[in-house]
C-alpha cells in the first residue's frame, strides 16, 4: 500500500516539475516535439531508477560529509551508459536531443532524489519513487511538447492534424514559447491548488 | 584574423546564443536568483568567473588526457602506439573536475578574500549543479574551439547569462508592486518574462556575422 503512495506521489502531489520546479533545463530545451519530449523523458527516468537503487544500496556504506560527490560520481556513470547507448541504438533522436543527453548529470531532480529519498531509504521503496518521479517528469514533458508541438507545427508525433489552411504560431517551437508554455502552466496548477484550499476553507 | 574570429564568438555567445534564451541553458538558478538585482549581480559575476575557470580547466583536461591526439600525455607516457581516444570519459571526468574546483574556489577565496566571500560565497555551491557549466565545456569540445577561444567563449558566455540576470532581476522588482493574478505571481510571470525577452532577444539572429 504504502508502495503505491510512493509510486503516486511523484504523478501529481510532488510532481518533480509542475509542484517542485526541477529538471526545468531540459523540460525547456526539449519539449519542441512531443518525440524528443518522450525520449529525454524516458532517458531521465532509467537514469533517475539506476542511480537511486544504487545509491539506496550504498547509503550505509557512503560517508554522510563525502555524500554529494558520491552521487554524483554514480549518476554520471548511467548517464554514460545512456550516452553510449542512445548513440548506437537511437542516433536521430541523440543527434536531436544533443547536449541534453549529458547534461541529464545535471538534472537537479535526479541529485534532489538522491539526497532527499534514496540516501535514506531501502531499495525497493527508492526504485517505486525513481519510478514514480520519472514518469511523473515524463508526463511532464509530454504535456508541455504536446502543447508545442500542436500549436508551433500543426502536428502530433510528427502526424499532420490540421488542414493545408493551418498556420503554425511558430513562436511556440522556439525557446520563447518553452518559456510561455511553462509559465502558463505553471500558473494553472497554482490556480488549481488555490481553488482546491478555498473550496476547503469555505467548509 | 585570429582577433576577428574571437569577436564573432564573444557577439555570439553574448546575444545570438545567449545560454538563457537562446540554448536554454541555466534555467534554474536563473529564476531562482533573479528576484533581487544584487542577488542577480553576485550571481552573474560568479557565474561568469566559474565558467571561465571551466573552460581553461576542461579544455587542459580534454586536450591532455581525454582527446585521441599526440598531445594526449597518456600516449607519451605508456609509448602506446596510437593515441587512446578516452573522449567516452567526457562526461564523468568534467562534472568531476567542474565539482572539485567549485568547492577549491570557494576554499581559496573564503581564505584569501572574506569580502568577496560574502558576495559570492553562497552562489558558488548553487553552480556545481548549474548545467550552464557542464554545458560550456561540452559545447568547447562539440565546436573543437582552441585554448585561447574556449576562454573568450566561456567569458562572453558568462557575461550573457549576467545580463539575461540582470535584465530580468530590474523586470521583477518592478513587477512587485503590479496587481498580478494570484495564481501568476511569482515564478509563472517570471517564466512569461523570460519568453517574452527571449524574443525580443530573437531579433538579434538577424545579425551577419561573417
């Protein structure tokens, strides 16, 4: 039971983006279409279950004032793993995500995790909320290209939704719209926490 | 020669591909930091100082140990006989280099300079994971910029992000005192903020600079 909260939580209540604003860098970079959105989501997310397994592995072992390079040492390992691995199996979709596969060392969701879950926790808890946190992000990022995509190109997974007619707000597949789109968005789920504790209030 | 080409990568990394709104690189710090102007000052100048120290220091790393060159000092060293190319190493061994020297700057300058400490000293831990860093080396290595382009590339990157910082830290401070929509206050307008100076900052790609 308490697995499946683990799981959840990292869906909507602790979303790593929308209600803790980590990993914004490659949310922004990548979200142009909803392909690479989805790619660099699942990159992050075998990244985030490897590196918190490991670490949850090693978190009596790791001296508490050496902890940070630690972590970092192994999430960069699977991040090259993942480096070498999209280069030889997905080389269009690395070619396009391009610095954005290393830079998941980076991400501050993945550190974050590591310091504030699995540095504490056992190993099965630490895979379900590495689970949990890279789909959420994952959800994330296809919301925000998804968005991008239908409005900047006039299509979804590269299929055409809208007649010859269709003008495409090109602003939206431009790092301004990534901006804009987040910001909105951000600013809806705000709006939703807000509604959702006046409603309580008022009982 | 030589001069003209450094200049079309200062203009560049400056306002063409200015890390924030254009590579989208730094995202973090830069609207955490960005609320207060001295807070967004400290931060670009220790920004721009870690960046430039990045640059000098990967580009000795990959030239010497990483690259598959006759300069690498392993192929020297163990008399092998072609040069190992170690560049799959990359990622690892800049994020450890950038890590050590963040927490050696940090030591030298709390020992040497206590006032500088103060306005720097708490930016500086905040950078080790600041992809903009990371980033500024492996974009040197992707151009194959020489020793002397890689500092002017990682200095007039800095300076960028600086100014992205500033320009949006004197935005926020007005939009304080604005009637915002509840839910918009805070970080959403100030991701609109960004959006829009990006595109402002757009204009600049017309820019010919060859």
């Amino acid at each position: 039971m308490s697995l499946l909260k683990e799981f959840s939580k990292g869906i909507y209540t602790q979303n790593p983006v929308f209600k803790q604003a980590l990993g914004l860098c490659p949310l922004l970079a990548v979200s142009s279409t909803v392909s690479n959105g989805i790619g660099m989501g699942i990159a992050a997310t075998f990244v985030l279950v490897c590196s918190n397994s490991i670490i949850s592995l090693l978190r009596k072992v790791v001296p508490k004032k050496i902890r940070i390079p630690v972590y970092i040492v192994i999430i960069a390992t699977f991040v090259t793993i993942t480096d070498l691995t999209m280069a030889g199996f997905a080389p269009d979709l690395y070619a396009r995500l391009g610095i954005f596969v290393p830079l998941i060392v980076v991400n501050c969701m993945i550190l974050g995790r590591a310091e504030a879950f699995s540095g504490k926790n056992k190993l099965l808890p630490s895979i379900v909320d590495g689970l949990g946190m890279g789909l959420g992000f994952t959800l994330a990022l296809f919301i925000i290209s998804a968005i991008r995509e239908i409005l900047g190109n006039g299509t979804f997974f590269g299929i055409p939704l809208f007649g010859a007619s269709y003008e495409p707000v090109l602003v939206m597949i431009l790092p301004a719209g990534a901006f804009m789109t987040i910001g909105f968005l951000l600013g809806l789920f705000n709006w939703l926490e807000n509604r959702k504790q006046n409603k309580k209030s008022a009982v | 020669m030589e001069l003209r080409v450094l200049l079309i990568i200062a203009v560049s990394a400056i306002f063409l591909n200015n890390f924030v709104f254009s590579r989208v690189l730094g995202i973090c710090p830069y609207i955490g930091v960005s609320g207060q102007m001295d807070s967004a000052i400290g931060m670009g100048m220790a920004v721009t100082f870690v960046l430039t120290l990045a640059s000098i220091v990967a580009w000795l790393v990959y030239t010497f140990f990483l690259a598959p060159t006759t300069a690498n000092l392993f192929y020297h060293l163990f008399a092998l006989e072609k040069p190992p190319d170690l560049t799959f190493l990359n990622t690892i061994v800049f994020i450890l280099v950038i890590a050590t020297l963040v927490q050696f700057v940090e030591m030298v300058i709390q020992k040497t300079s206590p006032s500088l400490y103060k306005s720097l000293g708490i930016y500086l831990p905040l950078i080790t994971t600041n992809c903009a860093v990371l980033g500024v080396a492996l974009l040197n290595v992707a151009a194959g910029y020489r020793f002397i382009e890689s500092i002017v590339h990682g200095f007039t990157a800095g300076i960028g992000f600086t100014i992205a910082l500033v320009l949006m830290a004197g935005i926020r401070e007005k939009l304080e005192l604005k009637d915002i929509p509840q839910s918009m206050r805070g970080t959403p307008i100030a991701f609109i903020m960004a959006g829009l100076i990006a595109l402002a900052f757009l204009g600049f790609s017309g820019l010919k600079l060859m």
